[in-house]
C-alpha cells in the first residue's frame, strides 16, 4: 500500500525550484508580461461589459435571495460587472465593480458609506469618485449607473 506525504512548500521556495527568482519575476511584471498596473485615463476598465459590447440594463427582482440585502441599508450585490448598494440615505448606487488602479474588486462599506478596494486601499464616494488613489494622482474614478425603483424592483441602467 502506497502513501501520500502531505508537505507545504513555501511561495519563495516555490518560485526558486521552478528556477525564477523574485528578480526575475518583477523583470517580466514590470515589462507587463504578467498583469501589472493600468495607467489608462478610462473610468470603466472593462467598458465592453464583460466583452459583450452591450450596455448596463438590467432589473433586480428585491425579493430574490440573490438580492433581498439589498432592501437594508448597508446592503450591497454584485451582478455582472455592477456592485449595487444602498447607501445610509436608502439611495441605491451602482457602480463599476472593478477598481481602476489594478482591476480588483471593489465591496460597499456601510460604515464609511463609500467604496473601498482592500487590494491596495483606493477609496471611492457615492458618486464614484477617487478620494483616496492607491495608484497615486490619476486614478480614474468608477463608472456609475442610474437606478430606479419600482415597487421591488430595482432597474440599473446607463444613457
């Protein structure tokens, strides 16, 4: 009978058996070989949505489980490429769900009542707007769409 022997390697030790050190490895990411910072002046960074080409427009059904945190203040989902919250005024705001620094994910923050990226700290208010750049001066603000409620129905749109 043949066993397995369960062993953790660490990412260092990794990188230096496949024979690339960390030298090297920031060398192809600064070259852009790998995924590195965008500098483009975009608000949106997937503006095709998910490559369809198609504009936002779509209707949220309020008493579906996917969506029904949405009828609390502080609640907050994500549907395609759009985060939807309710703020503390019981205003829904949707937004590009991507930051525009590195194309991470962006999550609604109640307490602050803004957008926050916990990848590198780019903060964003209700309007989309960049009031903390985690890229430095020149990060482009979110994409932000129109919303409107109709009974427990919620449309997020754009013109």
């Amino acid at each position: 009978m043949e066993t397995q022997k369960n062993e953790t390697i660490k990412r260092g030790e990794f990188l230096r058996s496949l024979g690339m050190s960390s030298a090297a490895l920031m060398a192809f990411y600064c070259m852009g070989t790998l995924t590195s910072c965008s500098k483009g002046g975009d608000d949106d960074p997937d503006p095709n949505n998910g490559g369809t080409g198609a504009k936002v427009d779509f209707t949220l059904d309020l008493n579906s489980n996917d969506f029904k945190i949405l009828k609390e203040t502080g609640g907050f989902a994500y549907k395609d490429n759009v985060l939807i919250a309710r703020a503390k005024s019981g205003n829904y705001v949707a937004l590009s769900k991507i930051c525009t620094h590195e194309n991470n994910l962006v999550a609604y923050r109640s307490i602050n009542d803004d957008f926050y990226c916990a990848t590198h700290g780019s903060v964003f208010d209700l309007t989309g707007k960049v009031t903390v750049p985690a890229g430095g001066a020149g990060q482009a603000n979110l994409k932000t769409y129109k919303t409107a409620l109709s009974g427990t129905n919620l449309r997020v749109f754009e013109d």
